[in-house]
C-alpha cells in the first residue's frame, strides 16, 4: 500500500473536514447527474448511441490507440453517462482513447442484476466490434465508486478482454456497509436480500476467484468508509495490482476542485495510456 498526496494534507483535510456527501430527493440527485448542486456541461465531442440494446456516450478523438469502458458511479440509484464529459474527454484526448461510457440501468427501478448485465452487453460488443468501429483491439476499463464495483463484476463476467483496470473508491462487500448510508444504498442495489446473499462473488467481488483478471490500479482515499474493500481487493488480486491511499481524502474527491483531484487524473491518464501497449 502506497500513501500517496501527503504534501497536500492540508489542503485536503481542510475540504475534508467541511465535506459532506450530498443528501437529496433520488430525484434531484438525477436531475443534477452526479449529486452536485447544477447538472454539469454536455460537451459537443460527447456522441450518444445505442449498443448491444444499451445507451452509451462516446468521446473519439482523431488519434485512437485503444478504448477506455467507463462505468460511471453514483451507487447504482444515480449518475449518467454524460455526467463527467469534460473529464472524459480531457482524458479520449490526452491518452489517446476512444471513451464509452455505459448508461447502465439504475436501482431501485432496475436493481441488480440489471446494472451489471448492460455493462457485460456493453463489454461484450466491444470485444466483437472495437477494431472495426475504432480501429484497436485494446481493451481497458474502470470506473468510481459504484462504477468500480461493476467495472469488476464486468471483468469477471467477461474474461480475457480487458488489458488492465482502473478502479477508483468502489465498493467490493456489499454485505458488510461501514455506515447507515452505504446500508441504504446496497439495499436499493440488491433489495430483499440478506447480508449473507450479498456475499455472494455474482455480487460482492471480494468473494470472486479473482485469477485471469489484468493489472490493476486501485485508488482511494485514507478517510473513505470504503478504504478497507480497496484495501482488501489489492490483498486478493492475482495479477499486478498497485495500491495507491491518498491522503485525508474523502469517498469521491475526484469529483472536487483539489489539487489531490487533478494529479489523481493526471495519474489515471498516464496509466491508460501506457497499460496494455
């Protein structure tokens, strides 16, 4: 495990301190796609479509060396593909990659398995059809929080397509949540269910048999509830897997004005950009 950002302590516990994730009616939550306070900017670049009879946002820059799955987070309930486009195509451009985000399903309307099956249908086209539509068979995937988590249960339920993985501050034991929150929102995943179904490897990746998977990058906060499940998975993946713990940082601080914030997206880039060349 690498501790990573402690030069930006200050400034990061300071945010921290004063932070609170966002409680809203799960409607507004939707309506402003990543739980802030105004819907953020759909960019021109950002192309929608339809694969695999799934939505998707598509950012392809002119140079192309590989493409990038991106499964946004939001606990399964909210979020969009065109949530993040300034991000992702800052990172299409940069790294060189076409960028699709999936617009999986959402709980409670559609609770698991629903997210996860768009995601694999998704992945599943790509496999079939990325060299003819981009030109590269070049294969990568990740995503934050909630994204993380179904970036890993795509893995798992599609073996041997992806060259490595980016998984930001997910979620990997739905059956043990750190607080009444995470509760909540595992509940709206996976209703009904009982912590021991949620163990379940189909739900809760930490329990998969983890052999086949390709290198990783694993990425979270030391003051996220979800520190221990990245913790964790880091400890049970088979392949090349680096650990990276920023310091006094909160769950989603990826999504804030931070200087810990911008070099966590200078990093992502770098490691796309080089994984699976």
């Amino acid at each position: 495990m690498e501790i990573i950002d402690e030069d930006c302590l200050a400034e990061t516990a300071e945010f921290t301190g004063t932070f609170e994730m966002p409680v809203a009616p799960l409607e507004v939550l939707r309506r402003n796609r990543l739980g802030g306070d105004t819907p953020p900017v759909r960019l021109p670049q950002g192309g929608d479509r339809t694969v695999a009879g799934v939505g998707v946002r598509v950012f392809a820059p002119d140079h192309v060396g590989g493409v990038y799955l991106h499964i946004h987070g939001g606990g399964w309930s909210f979020g969009s593909a065109d949530g993040q486009d300034e991000r992702l195509w800052r990172l299409a451009l940069e790294a060189r990659l076409a960028v699709v985000s999936v617009e999986y399903r959402l709980a409670p309307e559609h609770p698991f398995p629903a997210g996860p099956d768009d995601c694999e249908a998704v992945a599943r086209w790509l496999a079939e059809h990325a060299e003819a539509e981009f030109g590269t068979t070049r294969l990568l995937i990740g995503g934050e929080s909630a994204g993380a988590h179904l970036s890993v249960l795509t893995l798992l339920r599609v073996p041997g397509v992806f060259r490595a993985a980016n998984l930001v501050f997910g979620a990997y034991d739905l059956s043990a949540p750190k607080t009444a929150r995470l509760q909540r929102t595992y509940e709206l995943f996976t209703p009904g269910m009982t912590a021991e179904r949620r163990r379940d490897p189909a739900i809760s990746p930490l329990f998969a048999d983890l052999t086949g998977l390709p290198p990783a990058r694993i990425v979270v906060g030391n003051e996220d509830p979800l520190l221990d499940d990245s913790v964790a998975l880091a400890e049970r993946w088979r392949a090349p897997v680096r650990l990276s713990v920023v310091a006094g940082a909160p769950h989603g601080f990826t999504l804030f004005p931070l200087t810990i914030a911008e070099r966590e997206r200078r990093r992502e880039r770098e490691f796309l950009a080089g994984s699976g060349v």
